[in-house]
C-alpha cells in the first residue's frame, strides 16, 4: 500500500497530541527523554491494558474458568497483534517471552544441535553483544564464526556480505538497526544473499521497532526477535519463526507441553499482563495510522503502515536538527552524520566532545533534566572499532516520535553551557 506519509513535513505530525497520550512526559514535563534506546516511554492505553489484567486475570491459562479464560483470550489476541506487527505468515509464528537476548540464546542452542557440515556463523561488529556473544559461544559446539565488518561510513554493506556466504554458511546474523550508532541495515538484500547460499537469516529487531515498519515477509528472514521496552509497552520480548524453521528447531519443553509453535518455544509462564500492554501498545500505533490514512474501510495493518510511515518521516526532522545542533558543538559523531542520509539512519546517535568526557556530559544533562546515555553502549567490538575505550565509550542521544524540535532546542543551550565550563 503507499502511504503519503512519507512526505509529510514535520508540522504535519501531531505531536502533541501524541504527547498527550504519554502520562509520563505529563507528569515529567520539564524531563527531556533522550534515552529513548534504553526505554521508552508507554500511552495511557498499555498502562490501562497491564492494570486491567492485573485485575481481571491475574491466574494461570488453560483452566475452565472466566479469568483464566481471559489470560487465553489476552494472549491470542497479543499474537495476532504482533503478527501483524511484523506481517507474519500466520500467528503461532509468534512467541514471547522474557526479552530478545534469552530468545536469540534459545534459537542458538537449536542451532548449535543442526550444524553439520553447516558450520559457518556470519556475525558483525555493529551489534549488540546479545547478537553476537550468543553466536560466539557456539564455537564449543563446532561453529566457525565469520566476521561482516563495519566501514568507515558507519555502515554494513551487503557486498562485503555475498563473499562471506558459501555452502558452509548456516546462518547470517544482524542487527535491522544499530543499537548505538542508528544505521539501518539493508536486511531484505541480507535475506536475498543468504537464502541463495542456502542459509538462514537471523535479525535483531529491537532498535529498529519503535522507528520503522517491520515486515518479515518482505525481509524473507527466517528468525526475528524484538523487546517491548523500546516499542511503547513493558518489558517482554517476543520471537518471531518462520513456521517451518520453529518446528524443526530443537527446544528444551516439559513433556506435556505440545511440541509444536509457539508451545514449544514458550518455556513455562511468562508475564501476561505485559503481554496484554504490547497488544495495547500496537493499537496505538494503529490509532496513531489511522489519522494518515483517506476514508474508507482499512485493516489493522494498513494502520500500522501509515503509522510507521509517519514516524518515519517525522524522526528524519528530529534526525536532521540533532545532527545539525551536534555539529555546531564540535561533535565527533559516529555513523552517519550528513543531514541529506538520515534515511539510512535513525533518531539514536552516538558522538563525543573533545575535550569533555562523556561521563560528564551525561551527568551534567541529568542535572539539567535531560536523559541520554554514557558508556560502550554494551558493544565492546563496535567501541574497538570506533578506537573508543570500554571505561570511557561515548555519548548517545536516542529520539522517538514523541520528541520534539524544541526539545533539541533545549539541548543545544544546555551542552553549549556544559561544553564552556568544562573547558
């Protein structure tokens, strides 16, 4: 479907009204949130979801009784939600569980049991530790780890992937979007590469979630895994299987749990309530589609398209004025940093002051009512690749849509101030 929303100016998005909705920038009002990559924030609707079924459905599933009927309803309708989320094949494709990195450690210990004369691991040095320190692990049960490096760009170009792949490789693991730096990676050319050399795609979805439209099918991965904190909703995170790769993958499960998806990857109980506030979280967004889309009848995923769509949109102002702001001060920042790419990017930026640590900057924008983050970001390689230390790191700003341009505004003055009495 094309949606218009993709040339809208940022006067054309309604953030405000979307500002509304966040109890938290209410209460907060005078707090900037510009560690969005650690947490977001959640609308009134998941709060509401997790209260209710706190309330109404606080017991087991699977029991002949009115609550526990409402924890089965809850759930199936969670997965039929996230299906549409990432335009999933079917919903028992979806699992979820307590975050992506004890997903990506449940499919790399299948993995490690069906290597054979497969034994090749493509991993990079742009990921989160989670994506890769998991694959690495697997070199006690035979798999040979290939590296797909980083350019100097800041980015992972899929023409230095195609010589790593060969009939050895059993399966390309990456990021949709880097964590630390905000480069997007061109995942559905990953999926074309890798399935021609007869391997599997493993993605890492959490960053990419809240700024962008996930669709698995048009990525052709086999594996996806995502975490609701960074998505509008609590802390849970959620697999996504091609149906077919999550029945041959070997699992641990009690005996009589049915050895099929999503039972068999769902291991024991898991937090419904947070469930039921992801399921919210998605209607929001659909909500927020909504207002993109003409007249007529829609269906939910049409709303989520347009509703990424304009989120897309309206994060390249934020991007473009961050960067600009971040220059003016004198940043090294890593990754992309021209305006006219921030296609290829999104909101979270990572950069450093010469001359002023980034711990104190951190501190001092804490100070001021500003949140960002300090540190190596939970990437030692990466850090290694930007020549940064693990004790010292860099500095990282991360924006949603509910960030404004007056927002940045203010931070322009405040690191103007923090950079002339550190110096």
């Amino acid at each position: 479907m094309d949606i218009l929303a993709n040339k809208l100016a940022a006067t054309d998005f309604p953030v405000e009204e979307v500002r509304r909705q966040f109890p938290a920038l209410q209460k907060y009002e005078d707090f900037i949130f510009f560690e969005n990559a650690g947490g977001a924030q959640v609308p009134q609707v998941v709060i509401d979801a997790v209260s209710a079924h706190l309330l109404d459905c606080n017991v087991q599933r699977m029991a002949p009784y009115l609550h526990s009927q409402g924890v089965d309803k809850s759930v199936a309708d969670a997965r039929v939600s996230v299906g549409l989320l990432v335009n999933a094949y079917r919903p028992e494709e979806i699992s979820f569980g307590l975050n992506a990195t004890s997903f990506i450690r449940l499919v790399s210990l299948g993995i490690a049991k069906m290597l054979k004369e497969r034994n090749e691991i493509i991993v990079t040095d742009m990921d989160h530790d989670a994506d890769i320190a998991t694959w690495t692990a697997l070199e006690a049960d035979g798999a040979k780890i290939v590296w797909w490096r980083m350019r100097d760009d800041g980015m992972l170009h899929t023409e230095d992937l195609e010589p790593l792949l060969n009939d050895k490789t059993r399966l390309v693991a990456c990021t949709v979007t880097a964590h630390s730096i905000g480069t997007i990676v061109d995942v559905a050319t990953v999926g074309r590469l890798a399935h021609a050399a007869g391997a599997e795609v493993f993605l890492d979805c959490v960053h990419f979630g809240p700024h962008g439209l996930i669709d698995v099918q048009a990525w052709d991965c086999d594996y996806l895994v995502c975490s609701g904190y960074k998505n509008f909703s609590p802390h849970m995170g959620f697999l996504w299987g091609r149906y077919d790769a999550l029945v041959k993958l070997p699992t641990f499960k009690e005996d009589f749990i049915p050895d099929v998806p999503p039972y068999k990857i769902e291991v024991g109980t898991f937090t419904y309530e947070n469930v039921a506030g992801m399921d919210a979280a998605i209607r929001y967004l659909e909500g927020l589609g909504r207002r993109f889309l003409p007249a007529g009848d829609h269906s939910r995923r049409d709303a989520i398209v347009a509703a990424m769509g304009a989120i897309r949109s309206y994060e390249q102002v934020l991007s473009r004025k961050m960067l600009s702001v971040l220059k003016k001060h004198g940043a090294t920042i890593y990754g992309i940093s021209d305006e006219t790419q921030v296609e290829h990017r999104v909101p979270t930026i990572c950069f450093n002051i010469p001359g002023v640590s980034p711990q104190h900057i951190s501190a001092e924008l804490g100070k001021r009512k500003i949140g960002s983050r300090d540190g190596h970001m939970f990437a030692p390689r990466l850090m290694k690749r930007l020549g940064l230390t693990m004790q010292t790191g860099c500095m990282r700003v991360s924006m949603v849509h509910y960030n404004t341009i007056e927002e940045i505004e203010r931070f322009d003055s405040v690191l103007g101030e923090i950079i002339k009495t550190a110096r």
